[in-house]
C-alpha cells in the first residue's frame, strides 16, 4: 500500500471508531421521565393582604435637582418649525433631474 492511503485509512477507522463510541455514549445518558410534575409556588403572605402605605419620599436626590421662579420650562424653548419638503415634490424632483441628464449611447462594435 501508499503511504498516504494507508495514513487516509487508519485516519478513517479511528474517526469512525470515535463517532461509534460518541453514539454509544450518548444513547446510554439518563432520560428524565414522563411523570408530570406540578409546580408548588411558595407562599408570600404580605403580598395580598391589606396594609398602610408608606411614607412620601423624593425620587430626586436632594442636591441633583432645583427649581426656582422665573426659569422656563423646557417645552417653552421650542425651536422655529422647520420647513420640510414634501416627500412627492421630491419624487418630482429627482424624476426632472434623472430625466434631464443624458443618457448612454449604445454602440456596437462587431
């Protein structure tokens, strides 16, 4: 036999001795049951009962937010409105400058 043949077989029959065991072992691992199992939620007994609400407290720390008279509200800054073109005259548009340049002649050479 060649060299390289005989490495490609003996290759070969280690590769598929390899994937014979891989199936063997994976058909041989544990299998959960058809048994069905209901789920048993723990019990938090506050969470429906009836009970007094908290104190008010800030969301805002007391340094990171201030408001005084005179400042304006952000809504009152607004921007003038900006002009923006019609979604067709543009269509219209690049149809006129599309038909406007020129186009390629064709000529062949034979």
């Amino acid at each position: 036999m060649k060299p390289n043949l005989m490495k490609t077989t003996i290759f070969a029959i280690c590769f598929l001795c390899f994937l014979c065991a891989t199936s063997a072992f994976g058909q041989n691992a544990p299998v959960l049951t058809n048994n069905p199992q209901p789920i048993q939620m723990t019990e938090h007994y506050q969470h429906a009962s009836e009970h007094g609400m908290a104190l008010e407290s800030s969301l805002l720390s007391s340094n990171a937010y201030s408001y005084a008279h005179g400042e304006q509200p952000l809504w009152e800054f607004g921007s003038s409105p900006l002009y923006e073109t019609p979604l067709g005259d543009v269509a219209r548009a690049y149809r006129k400058e599309h038909a406007a340049k020129a186009k390629a002649v064709k000529a062949l050479e034979k």
